[in-house]
C-alpha cells in the first residue's frame, strides 16, 4: 500500500486528483472540462485519458461535451486534445495494446476507435443500441464490447472492421464489464437485475447469471480471474464474487452510492467510490476488510491506480 498512488476523477468539480493510497494525503488537484466521467491509462502507462462528458449523468438534459483530455502522467500536463466533434457526451473509455483508443458516444450510439499513436478516428461503429455507456476490450484486441444500459444488451465489435459483430442480450441496465484473463468470458453486471451475466466469448450469449446484492453497478476482476469486486449502488456496500464457485462470498458496508471502482496493479488493493460523500474505501483482497479511506475532491467517481514510481 506504501507504494500506490490512486488517481481520482472528481466529476462535479471538473478536476481530478492525486492521492497517497497509504497515508490519505491528497497530492494534487489538475483541472479538466466539465464532468469528467470516466479515465484510463496508455497501454505504456505514460497518459492519462479522459472522458470529458459535459453533463452530470446519463439522464442529463443537453448536448454535453465533445472532448477527451489527454495527460502526460508524470507532468500532469495537458498534452492533447481529442475532439469527438459531433459524436458527443463521450463516456466509456478503453485504451490497449493493439494501438487503439475506445470511446462511447452516449447520446450518438457509437463506438469511436482511435489511433492511439496518431489519435485520429479510425472508425465511428453505429452500435443501433440506446446509451451505449461503458467500453472493454478482449485481452487480444480483437473485440470491443459495450455495455448499452436501455437496449439491456452489450454489442461485441470487431477492432480491425469497425463493424458490429453480434448484440448479445443482458438484463437490466447492464453497465460495469470485465473479461477473464483469457478472454472466454465477459462479466456483465447489470444493475437494476442483482445479477451479473456470464457471457461466453465464443458462443456470443449469456451462458450464467451470478446473483448479487442491489445495484451492481462496476467490476473489476483480479488478474488471476478469480474474484469480482462490484460496488452495489443502492445497497452501501461491495461485494466479492468468486468466479470458480459462480456466487458473492463477502459482502462489506461502505458509504452511500458507491459506483466507481479500481483494482491496484498487483490485484492486493480494490478502491470504491462514493460520490455522496466524496470518499473511496481502500479495501484488502487478502484480508477482506476496509484497510483506509481517503477523502477526495467533490463527486469521486472514477479512479485508476498507479505504482507510484510510475509517476515520478
């Protein structure tokens, strides 16, 4: 824990922040567009993209922003700008080692794949979904997959085509996803149902359904495959899910809606956030318990964890 810094959107103050995961000490503040919503890393660690939305939620009324902020991580400069133009209220963000860059347009029902060297479109994939919200990619970079929370389905899109492979059905507004290490399945969990979706890679269909407690809302999965974490947006708590065994196994109180949600790069530390009270709980994969909190910037939602040498 002594040596992890935890990077933190706050989304209602237009800035993100830097934290010592150890002590709590808040770093640094950096300014972005408004609402910044979602964030992740270049595959060389190096940048910080932004989703820069523009609006509070996806039941927002207005046109949002256009923009994805690009920063230098050991800086924390501003070095670029990506302009999605007409294709606005960006959200989900993915970026991967096949040199591609992977945006939701909510509003738009796309998915936007960029050059991640040159950062020019490549592809504008009109997914036919309604809120196309979060973005993952298959561990070999074949497919993208997003998460389309009132079409309740996820939409698998061939990288290299730009063209929609299958819509595969989900239940109720599905929203976090995360794949096994090998790629064969996708976690899918789906927030008005208690429930996430297995859903096999090659077969393109749900398969199994894990139950949970109320409002799974993100996922983050050990690089072991293992175990889930998922906050549970309108049950103050988090849960873990063991995938050999296909159920929850711990389930812990933390604040008021938590939603946002990070894993450490050695898979130790699960970060929840929660916006009510702009606070992340630090939680052990080892030991099972709240190990800190730390205090953040107004409206904390989503985070990604660095090694701190990484940003130095």
């Amino acid at each position: 824990m002594k040596d992890h810094t935890l990077v933190v959107l706050h989304k209602t103050d237009a800035s993100f922040g830097l934290y010592d995961v150890f002590s709590g000490e808040h770093l640094e503040t950096i300014q972005t567009e408004p609402f910044p919503h979602e964030i992740c890393v270049s595959p060389d660690r190096s940048k910080i993209y932004i989703a820069e939305m523009g609006v509070r939620g996806v039941e927002s009324e207005g046109p949002g922003g256009h923009t994805i902020g690009v920063f230098h991580a050991e800086s924390r400069d501003r070095i670029s700008t990506i302009d999605t133009g007409t294709y606005d209220r960006p959200h989900g963000l993915a970026a991967h080692a096949n040199g591609h860059l992977f945006v939701t347009s909510e509003s738009t029902k796309h998915l936007l794949i960029y050059d991640l060297e040159t950062e020019q479109l490549k592809h504008a994939v009109n997914l036919d979904q309604e809120c196309a919200h979060m973005v993952n990619v298959s561990p070999d970079g074949k497919h993208a997959f997003t998460a389309n929370i009132f079409s309740n389905s996820i939409t698998k899109v061939d990288v290299e085509r730009g063209e929609v492979v299958k819509h595969i059905p989900v239940l109720e507004r599905p929203e976090g996803m995360a794949f096994s290490p090998d790629g064969a399945v996708v976690y899918v969990v789906n927030r008005e149902s208690r429930t996430v979706s297995v859903v096999d890679n090659i077969r393109e269909s749900q398969v199994d359904t894990i139950e949970t407690g109320d409002g799974p809302v993100r996922v983050v999965i050990t690089p072991d495959g293992k175990q889930l974490a998922i906050p549970l947006f309108h049950s103050a708590a988090m849960q873990i899910v063991n995938t050999d065994l296909g159920q929850v196994t711990h389930t812990i109180k933390v604040g008021p809606h938590p939603a946002g949600t990070a894993i450490s790069p050695d898979g130790e530390l699960v970060f929840i956030s929660c916006e009510d009270e702009s606070k992340v709980y630090v939680f052990s994969m080892s030991t099972k318990d709240i190990v800190r909190t730390i205090n953040t910037g107004p409206g904390c939602d989503a985070m990604v964890c660095f090694e701190r040498h990484e940003l130095e």
